[in-house]
C-alpha cells in the first residue's frame, strides 16, 4: 500500500500512514490542495511555522504511462491567499512514486538550517549538512551526490532561497547527465528556506516500479496513449523538432507554428556525457532536448527559450549565447529567470535606466550579493512596485495572474464531455487540472485535452493503475472539484473572492484552443 510521510522538522520526528485511495478519494493536485488545508490555518502566513510544504506525484506517475514525469508542490502561499501551487519536472517524482510514496507534508522549522531530508527504500531520515550553507545550486547537487550518488534525484534551493528572496525558486535535477537541473518557474524557495531547508533527495535505482492494479494491461493501455501523443502535430512534431522555443511561437501565432519534423544533423563527435534530451524517462515528447545533436544547442530547460523572447522583446538583446549565461548564472542562485528579467525591466523603468547586457548582469550580481538593489530585484515585480508606486505608469509592467489574458480569448472545446452547464474556459481549465493529478507533463494537453479516444483511454490506464472503476466524466469533474475546493479555501483565507491557480502554460492553450484562431 502506498504511504504518507509526515515530516516535522521543528521535533525532527516523522509519521507514516497508509494511503488508500478508495477511501481518501484525493490525488495528484487535489491531494495536495487536501493535505494543505488539513494541515494548516485559514490565517496561516507564508513563513509561519504551522505552514506545510505538501509534494505530490501524479497518480500515473512512475508507471508505464508515458510523459508522466510531474511532481506538485503545494503551500499556504500568504495569510489572506489559499494555494500556492508549483508543476515540476525531473527524475524525482518518477523515483519517489516507485517507493510508493503518496505524499510528503513536510511541517515546522529546522532550528539548525541546512536541513535535508532522504527518502529511500529504508524509509526516511532528517540529516544537517553545515558545508550546504549559501552553496550554489551545482555544488549542491555535487555534494549530495557525493554522499547519497550520481542516481539520486534532488529537489531543493540556492543561496537566494535561504536569503528567503521573493523571487527564488526551487531546482529539480534531471536524470544523470547534461543539463544536470533546473529552476522552476513560480517562485516557492522562499517557503523552502524559511524552514530551514536545503533539500530533499530520493535515492532510488527504479522509475517505473510504482504498485499498480495490473500492471501488464496497463503498459499496453498506455502504448495507445503514446500513439496518440507521438501522432499529435505539436507534441509529435513542433516540440521535439524544434524545441520549447515552439511554445514561444504559439503564443505569438497560435496554431500556425511549423510542424514538421526537424532533420537532425549527424554527428561523428563522440559526447562525453548523454544529453538529457527529455525532463524524465519515458516521456515521448522530449521538447527539451530532442531537437539538439550537440551540447552547444542544448537547452538546460524550456526556460531558456522563454528568457531569449523575453530579452528580445523587452530590451532588444539577441543574443542566444548571452541568454544561455545569463540563465545559467540565474539558476545557480536558484532564481525564476523569467520573473528575474521582469523584474530587472520594471527597475530599470523606475530608474530612467537603458537595460543592456552588461547591466542585466550588473543586476544579477546585485541579487548575488545581496545588497540593497539585489534585495529590491529579488523582491519581484510586486515588490519592486511598491517602492515607486507613485509611477502609474509602471503597473502595467507588474506580473499578473497566468488568467488574467482569459477575457481576450474564445476557447473553444470540440469536445463537452456532458458538462453542458460550463463554459469551455471552465472545462479547459478542468481539464488541465485533471492532466496535473494524473501527473502528465501539461504539453501534453494538444493532444489529449480535445480528444475523445483519449480520455477513454485515459478511464481505463485509472482502473488498470487503482483497481477502481470510474466513468471517463468522473476524471474531468475530480479536475473541476479539486479547482473549486481550492477557490473555497481562498475565499475563507480572503474573506473576499478568489483567483485561480492555472499554470503559466495556460495562455498557450487559449490561444491554440482559441475559436477564432
């Protein structure tokens, strides 16, 4: 049976009870919307001792379905906020399910810093590692993997996470090879270093070893769904023939983004490290690095085409070989990159100052040192706003909800799935929901948010992976429910009404699910 890990850091005493999902009836997000509001207050702040860090693997993570690599993490994000909810990648979800882990919730404060916390097949442990302190995000993961190997999956935070930086992040590391990590969007490594920290590894030889009903009628159930995913124009042919730099096409033009297959070129150098070409086994997009036949146009994470359209965009930079630095120097901070460029943009606005490379880099080493103008740079957008509020002018430049763009767009689904009484918008977004607790990597969603064989599909891999049989509907309204419990928990923390919490990647799919595209 599957397990639950609590873990408190402030007695250094840890809990483990049985998951049973026929009696719970959470998963994925939802699990860990549930886990988060079990475990705290309405009025808990983000730093409070009480606030959980809750990490959930999807429910088909670490078996046989494909491009299922996705792990949730889930926190109190403010004392008037509900969720604050991050998607990542990497080998750890992968390996931690195959322990049949469920959930970790992890509470309370270290007292000493530097805390790590081990999982493994011998269950769990708490250890303080000293030498961590203010380290690098590499270094970090060399000294761990040092001590726990070179298979051990790490998730946890740079120098700017323990500064407790509004605008740090967490890293995920890849499976063993190049690029080694990445730094997630969304900015939760604050909540990480409040607590005192560091990281969590997962020492794990296994990927696909997670306790499934049937596990033969499983892995030929999910063969269909690659099919259907390998056959899909963008996830088939764009993402993996050119990169995540298709994304950046989309929401520019679209749907019209070319799709056809990028030849490789061959190659006769013998490369001394395996490239990383997906974010974690098994996926049969590879939008990472599937395209590149060399290191030197490979991606460290989708990221690093997001920071060259926004350079481009923002301060007219063109330059793939800065961009790829300026990233690099970024993420071993354990920064968001994305919102560190907005960030720069807006003080540089504030201050009358022409951003160029030379000064983006000043600012990065501002954040690295952080003196008082790195302090203001990490204290992102809304941060950095506050401080000149008197410039209306700038309010515009202040980084908004991922759903804030819905009012511009008329998404339309082919597909209605019997809830007639939503608007598509709503059914889009349950549907993305639905794709977070099954643990699929969201650019999936092309293939299988509108597609009917799919979610039938997608009903049979649920009995063959729980043993529970369920109606193909009953996926689709756990994703609108779970979106509404954590509506009501906002509501309750505010008092007032509530935002949702939609992946950034959202504003892709209104404009490829846009009627009038």
């Amino acid at each position: 049976m599957k397990k639950l890990y609590t873990i408190d850091l402030s007695h250094e005493n840890i809990s483990i009870e049985d998951y049973d999902l026929s009696s719970l009836g959470h998963y994925g997000r939802g699990l860990a919307g549930y886990l988060v509001e079990k475990n705290v207050r309405n009025n808990t702040d983000r730093f409070d001792e009480d606030n959980v860090i809750v990490m959930v693997p999807g429910l088909f993570t670490g078996t046989n379905v494909p491009s299922t690599g996705r792990i949730v993490l889930a926190t109190k994000a403010q004392r008037e906020k509900g969720l604050q909810i991050n998607n990542i990648t990497g080998a750890m979800a992968q390996k931690l399910s195959s322990l049949d882990v469920a959930a970790v919730i992890i509470k309370g404060k270290s007292k000493d810093k530097n805390a790590v916390i081990t999982i493994n097949a011998d269950g769990c442990k708490i250890s303080h590692e000293n030498n961590l302190k203010n380290l690098k995000v590499s270094s970090t993961i060399d000294y761990l993997r040092k001590i726990y190997g070179n298979n051990s999956a790490v998730v946890g935070i740079g120098p700017s996470g323990e500064a407790q930086l509004p605008l740090s992040t967490t890293f995920s590391t890849y499976p063993e090879g190049e690029p080694v990590y990445y730094c997630s969007r969304g900015c939760f490594g604050d909540v990480f270093g409040s607590k005192g920290l560091k990281a969590i590894v997962v020492q794990s030889d296994s990927y696909f070893n997670s306790s499934v009903a049937d596990k033969e009628a499983l892995r030929i159930e999910a063969k269909k769904l690659g099919k259907i995913i390998v056959g899909d124009p963008i996830c088939g042919g764009a993402l993996p023939g050119y990169g995540s730099i298709t994304l950046m096409k989309m929401l520019k033009d679209g749907r019209n983004v070319p799709i056809k297959k990028k030849e490789k070129k061959a190659t006769t150098k013998r490369l001394d490290k395996k490239i990383n070409r997906t974010c974690a086994p098994l996926c049969v997009i590879g939008c990472l690095n599937r395209h590149s036949n060399s290191h030197d146009n490979m991606f460290s994470s989708p990221a690093e085409s997001e920071a060259y359209a926004a350079l481009e965009g923002i301060f007219d930079i063109h330059d793939m070989a800065f961009t790829k630095e300026f990233n690099r120097k970024a993420f071993e901070l354990g920064l968001d990159s994305i919102e560190l460029i907005f960030s720069c943009a807006l003080y540089l606005k504030a201050e009358n100052i022409t951003g160029t490379k030379e000064i983006l880099m000043k600012l990065l080493s501002d954040v690295e040192e952080l003196n008082i103008t790195g302090r203001v740079i990490g204290s992102k957008t809304q941060g950095i706003y506050k401080l000149y509020s008197e410039k209306s002018e700038l309010l515009p430049m202040v980084s908004r909800p991922s759903t804030t763009e819905e009012k511009d767009f008329n998404v339309k689904l082919a597909m209605k799935c019997k809830f007639d009484d939503i608007s598509d918008l709503e059914l889009l977004y349950s549907k993305i929901i639905m794709l977070e607790n099954l643990g699929f990597c969201l650019f999936s969603s092309f293939a299988l948010i509108d597609n009917e064989e799919a979610l039938a599909i997608l009903k049979d891999l649920y009995y063959y992976a729980t043993g529970i049989e369920i109606e193909a509907n009953q996926l689709i309204n756990y994703g609108l429910k779970s979106l509404e419990k954590e509506l009501d928990f906002e509501r309750r923390a505010k008092g007032i009404s509530a935002q949702k919490t939609i992946p950034e990647f959202v504003k892709v799919l209104y404009r490829y699910f846009d009627g009038e595209n």
